[in-house]
C-alpha cells in the first residue's frame, strides 16, 4: 500500500507486525505508576484503551498493553507505529478533500519527525513530556479524518483523542484541540500522572500538541533577543554582549539554543549539563565544540577567563551538575555578568532536575527505587543553588529565571529565594517580567512564525527576504519605542539561514508585533496568489506570546494587577482566533512551567492566496496580538498602554478600555483616613 493509501485506511484492520524496541532512538523515561494506579485503575486503562480496536483483536492487545504500561508507565500502543518515515512532505504528497487539512497533516508529521521530536516512538515532541498524541491509535485515527475532511466539518481532538468530524462551514477551523483540561481541583502534577496513564488526558507542552513545534530555530531566537535585551538592561551593550560571561544550565530541547544564542550574542557561556547522551547529541548538533566540553572544572574556569579575555563568541560546557559549576566560581570569586537556569525543573517527576552527588544514571534509579529519598535530595540541592546564585548575584550578577519554574521550585524547596514570602515576591525576575514582557510582549512582539508546505527551500528563502523587506518598510516611520525590536528582527532574518540550519519543514521564526505579523502575511498572501510562492504557507506562533499564554511565573510575570493568577486571556485569545479565521485552534492545560501552572492557546492558519485568506489574516492576527495588547493595558503596562493607543489609531473600530492610574498617596490616604476615623 502507498503512503496515501495508508493514511486514509486509519488504524488498519489486519494487526501490523509488532515493532522492535530500537535503542538508537531516544526514548520517553519511564513513567512511575506504582501508587499511582491500583489494579483496578490499570484495567481501567487497557479497557480504554481497547476502544480504538474491534473485539477480535482484544485478547492478544490486552496483554500488549498491559505489557507496556507495566514497562513504560503508558499505553502507547507501539505496535501501531507506521512504518513509512516520518517527516513533513510537500503538502500535494498528503490525500485531501481541503488543502488546510493536508496542512495539518504535514504539521503533525514534522512534530513526530524523528529528526525534530526527543521521544518520536513516544509522540514526544519536546520538554519530557510534550505529547502530539497519546498513542498510535489517535495518530492513525486523526490521520484519516483529516485525509477525508471537507471545508464544511470541523475535527474534534480531546488530549489527542480524535472524538469526530462534526460538521460546521467554510469560515469554522477544520480542528480544534484541546489538551489537558482538567476541573481544577484535579489538576496537579500527580493527576496529570494518573489520568495521562488512564489514557484520558495529555500534556500537549505548548506547540507540540498543537502541531506548531518547528524545530530549535524558534528558540533560538527567542533566547537571542532575550540574552540581547538583558544585556541592554545592564548596560552592557546595545548590540551585543562581547567580553561578558552568561552561566545556565542545560543542552536539552530547548536550552540547548542557549549555545547557539550565546555565540550569537557574542558573549562566553559556559552551560553546565548531567546528560552525557545531550551533550553528545549537541556536539552531532554543530551547537557545541567536542573541544569546548570539560569534566575537570579547573580547566574549564581556565578556558573560560581566556576567552574572555580575548573577547571570544564561544560556548563552553561543563559535563556535570549545574549546581557544582556555580559553587566552583563562588570558590574561585569570579564575577558573572549574566546567570539563569534551564533545566527541566517543570518536571521534576521525570527526572528533570538532577540532583547534585549523582550521575545521571544514579539519579535515575534513585527515582525508581526510593522517590523519597530522591526528593529530599532535590531539596537540598535547590537550597545550594540559590545559595551560590545568591553569592554572586550579590557581587552583581544578573540572574533571572528562564520559565522552568526554578523560582516556584526553589520557593517549594525551602531555598533562600524569598524577597517578601508573604507576598510570594521572589529574590528574582523571571526573563519575562523584566525583559520578554516589558521589551518584547507589552508592544505586541511575539515569536510569530511560518512554514511553506511546498518543503522547498527556495520558498523559504522567498519569504525571508519579504520579511526583511516589510521590516526595512516598517522601520521608516516606527516609533522610537520599537526601532530596537525591528533592528533585531532584521538582524535576526537577514542572518537566520545562516545561523541555524532548518530541521524538518521548512520554516521560520521572526518576532513580530501586530502591524508587522499582518504586513507579512498579506505579502506573503500575494506572493502565493501570484505564483512567487509556489504553495501554501501555514502562519502560527508560539503559545509562549503576547496573548496565548496565561502564566504566573512566566508569560503574565509582569502583570501586577493580580490578574495574573487568572486565565481569561488565554481562553479569550482561542475562542477569539477561532471565529476569526484560524484554520485550527488549541487550548492547553500545563506548557513549559508545568500541569496545572499554566494555560496556553495557539493558532494555525493556512494561507492559499485566496481573499478568504486576506479577510482572515486581517481579522485573526489582529485579535490575536491585541487581545494580549489590551489586557497588558489594562494591567496598566506602560508599554501596552502605548501600543494599546497607537492600535486604535490604527483601526477606528477598536475601542480598549485603558485605565485610570490613581496616585499611590490617594490609596494611602485612603486607609489612614478609614484608620484615623475609626
Ligand atoms: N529556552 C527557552 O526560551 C525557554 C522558555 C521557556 C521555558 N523554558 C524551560 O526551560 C526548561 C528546559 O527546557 P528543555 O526543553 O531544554 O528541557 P530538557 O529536559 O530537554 O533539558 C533540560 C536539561 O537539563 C539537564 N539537567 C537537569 N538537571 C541538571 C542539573 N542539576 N545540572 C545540569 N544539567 C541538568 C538535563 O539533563 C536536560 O538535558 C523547561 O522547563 C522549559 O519549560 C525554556
């Protein structure tokens, strides 16, 4: 059978072979169930399993799966694994009714790209556990929906479960996906662990259950601009950081950018890193040197202060716990410019934090064997931690938590992170509250991005450069408020080709504010109409944006209303792209800070040329940054105030309600005069 004849057969009839366990992938850790599910509970979960097949193949799938959710701590139903390769393919390859299905289909092929996702056998995209679907079955069974879907009928996805077509029109997304929705009292860390194992929920990360991941690229730039802004915070240089030195941890999905960011940027990093497997696979990368990669600390602070010295753009590595590393520069009093942390601490359970006195592997099987033990561990390696970041943050350092709850951990760990306990104000910012939210979402900028279903190079280098131009237009009459923005952003796409190869679709990331993502999208609109672009491009973003996400530690750090402590904006921002124009829509319970910590939304939107499109992009892109632009405003941001005014300017049918500022003496005043009248 050919490619397209297997997708549109779904979950096949006749039981494929089963599939061989290979080592040279990257697997999922296996996930802890004992005390999690009773026996009862473990029946539960092959029962619904079973749901996807017919009843002649039950006996022998039962004991399969109740195999792997004994091994695995899941049911991913491996056998069900197809055996063409995994990667997205031009869009004329797919079988489809409506060309937006088949951009979808391409889009959820890239997620599981062996090339692009951490656990691909595992539907794992990225961040441990940032699931496209939960199984096999749900994949095959999307797969074919998706192949037979018309332009009146929209896809339901429940944490991956595809419930049905249903029908619905022309204007309506062709999917709409949640994941992880739980009623929120049901919504810590050891639920997601048992109703994940039941087979009822998942973890859709931010765009890996949306099928909006592509690739390192995206956090690449992010954290380029990030390492930038906080170097212009400090006053350490408008264009880049040469001669300072940046201390982080982690080479895994998405802090491994940090290397890349770091040359970039032109300063020394030295990035601590417990997995010898990821500094491998960051080496095959081209992110890291094998000479730049040291277990002996003495050698490494030696290399480091050269390097400095001579201004060099390096990336150097220690091979062993971040912990380790800080405390040998507290020893040796050497300043740090710039410090942060990105290690999966979001994700505890799963052994994303190690702690310090254990290899990898020891930590590993401290986990398994004595979870305990392994906590308190993780406790008291927290609490050394904040003392070392404490040490030289008091010599100067800048140091500011990278969204993987490092702050919110080491707060739960007892460490010394505490400004004011009471009012949960921590030592620290988090790069969204000092640098991303004010610098970057407060004027609308967030990582926009597209890919040419086409898969040809040559459209990708076409858009780049329609990009750059529009950037180059904008800045001729931009405020001075933004000309930094667009001057990194027009940095960032004339060299992107350049600085990161494209792995898996052909895609791009560029920060964008509201007017900029519009300007594109029509150009590129055009283009298609007129044949520069030979195929359709998908426009999407990152939740992680001005509006998508809903996020006290992270995206929403800098709002000080006490709003950020709710979600509105983030379910606003789907329900809003939905009936404006997106061509698919998802709502997640649980991205980068963890379950329960976080809602996020993203969007995608198929471009085809067409005025359809025109009239959507318009519509859709413009809600989707000032959504975020209004709520900001109203959290009276100065920025988004700002932006806020200059958008309705821009457009006499938005009114935003801008606030009021009252002055702080009138508040007091108003309690000493209730004190001094009672
Ligand atoms: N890069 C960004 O812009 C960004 C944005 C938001 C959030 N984050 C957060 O950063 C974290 C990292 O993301 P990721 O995708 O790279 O995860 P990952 O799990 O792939 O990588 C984390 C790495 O940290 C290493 N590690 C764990 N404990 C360590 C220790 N004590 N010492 C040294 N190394 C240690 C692990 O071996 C792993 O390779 C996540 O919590 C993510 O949500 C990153």
């Amino acid at each position: 059978m050919d490619f397209k004849g297997e997708i549109r057969q779904g979950i096949p009839t006749t039981l494929p072979n089963k599939k061989k366990y290979e080592l040279e992938v990257s697997h999922a850790p296996r996930r802890v169930i004992e005390g999690v599910l009773s026996e009862k509970e473990k029946q539960l979960a092959i029962r619904n399993a079973l749901r996807y097949f017919k009843a002649e193949h039950h006996e022998l799938l039962a004991s399969e799966f109740a195999t792997e959710l004994e091994e695995y701590g899941r049911i991913y139903m491996l056998r069900f694994r197809p055996e063409y390769k995994m990667y997205a393919r031009s869009i004329e390859e797919y079988p489809y009714k409506t060309a937006q299905a088949a951009a979808i289909m391409l889009m959820i092929q890239n997620n599981l790209d062996p090339k692009v996702a951490k656990h691909p056998h595992e539907l794992i995209t990225y961040g441990g556990n940032g699931a496209v679907f939960q199984n096999w079955a749900q994949y095959l069974l999307t797969m074919q929906y998706l192949s037979e879907m018309t332009e009146k009928q929209t896809l339901v996805l429940y944490s991956g479960h595809p419930l049905g077509l249903f029908p619905s029109h022309k204007d309506a997304p062709r999917v709409v996906v949640t994941n992880g929705m739980m009623i929120p009292n049901y919504s810590k860390k050891s639920d997601w662990n048992k109703y994940n194992a039941l087979g009822v929920t998942s973890y859709g990360q931010m765009t890996a259950g949306s099928f909006m991941y592509i690739g390192p690229q995206g956090i690449v730039h992010g954290t380029t601009i990030t390492l930038l802004n906080a170097g212009r915070k400090l006053g350490l240089g408008d264009h880049d950081l040469a001669g300072k030195l940046y201390i982080t941890s982690g080479l895994g999905g998405m802090s491994g950018a940090q290397a890349l960011a770091g040359v970039i940027t032109k300063c020394v990093s030295v990035i601590g890193e417990v997995d010898g497997k990821t500094i491998d696979q960051r080496v095959v990368d081209g992110y890291v040197l094998a000479e730049n990669v040291f277990t002996d600390l003495d050698k490494l602070i030696a290399r480091c202060q050269e390097a400095r010295a001579n201004k060099e753009a390096v990336a150097l590595v220690y091979y062993g716990n971040i912990v380790a590393l800080w405390e040998k520069f507290v020893e040796e009093n050497i300043s740090v410019e710039l410090g942060s942390d990105q290690t999966s601490l979001h994700n505890i359970d799963d052994l994303g934090y190690c702690p310090i006195g254990y290899t990898f592997d020891e930590a590993k099987e401290l986990l398994i064997q004595d979870k305990d033990k392994f906590m308190s561990e993780i406790t008291a390696t927290l609490k050394r931690h904040v003392n070392a970041i404490n040490s030289l943050s008091a010599k100067g350092m800048y140091f500011w938590d990278y969204g993987n709850a490092f702050l919110k951990e080491a707060g739960d760990a007892g460490a010394d992170i505490w400004k004011n306990e009471e009012e949960k104000i921590f030592k620290y910012p988090s790069y969204v509250e000092d640098i991303m939210g004010p610098m970057c979402f407060d004027y609308g900028f967030g990582p926009f991005r597209w890919v040419c279903t086409s898969g040809d190079k040559t459209d990708l280098d076409k858009t780049d450069a329609i990009a750059a131009e529009v950037i180059k237009e904008m800045q001729q009459d931009a405020p001075p408020q933004i000309q930094s923005q667009l001057k990194d952003n027009l940095t960032w796409i004339e060299a992107a080709d350049k600085n990161i190869p494209v792995v898996g679709s052909k895609s791009r990331i560029l920060y964008a504010d509201a007017d900029g993502r519009i300007k594109i999208a029509l150009a590129f609109n055009k283009a298609i109409a007129s044949g520069a672009l030979s195929a359709p491009v998908v426009l999407g973003r990152d939740h992680h944006d001005v509006s998508g996400t809903d996020s006290p530690f992270r995206e929403t750090a800098n709002i000080y209303d006490g709003s950020r402590f709710t979600a509105d904006m983030a379910v606003h921002n789907v329900i809003g792209d939905s009936f404006r124009g997106a061509t698919w829509e998802s709502l997640h319970n649980g991205g980068g800070v963890g379950w329960g910590e976080v809602m996020n939304g993203g969007f995608g939107m198929v471009l085809d040329g067409s005025a359809d499109s025109e009239r959507r992009l318009k519509s859709m892109l413009f809600w989707d940054v000032n959504n975020g632009i209004a709520r900001r405003s109203w959290a009276r941001n100065d920025e988004a105030i700002f932006t806020a005014k200059r958008a309705m300017e821009q457009n006499p049918d938005l009114k935003i309600t801008i606030p009021n500022i009252a002055e702080d003496q009138v508040i007091m005043d108003a309690f000493s005069k209730l004190k001094s009248e009672g």
